[in-house]
C-alpha cells in the first residue's frame, strides 16, 4: 500500500509539473502567433505601399 501511495505522489507531482510546461508554452504560443499577426500585416503594408499588390504568401520569389 505505501509503495501505491508513493507511486501516486509521483505520478501528481509529475502532472502538475507537465501543466506548468503546457501553460507557459500556451502563453509563448499566444505572443508568437501575436507576433507573426503583426509581421504579417507589416509586410502585407510594405508590399501594397511598394508595389500596389497584395501579398498571398505562395508566391514564387521572381528568382525562380
């Protein structure tokens, strides 16, 4: 029974250290997805504002 009792001890200060991790990588996830929001619109602005096109994100760089 002590070996049960130990074992589950464990096993809970494992689950709250996992919910930790998902918890401040929910918060990381939120800024960068913030982040690439604003670059997205950013470039979208540069884009019209040079070339008064829009950007579709697939197209081919004129390289190619």
């Amino acid at each position: 029974m002590e070996q049960l009792e130990e074992q589950i001890a464990h096993l809970i200060r494992a689950v709250d250290d996992l919910s930790d991790v998902v918890a401040r990588q929910e918060g990381e996830i939120a800024t960068l997805t913030r982040r690439v929001h604003m670059l997205m619109q950013r470039e979208g602005e540069r884009e019209s504002q040079t070339t008064g096109g829009t950007v579709t994100g697939d197209e081919r760089p004129p390289h190619y």
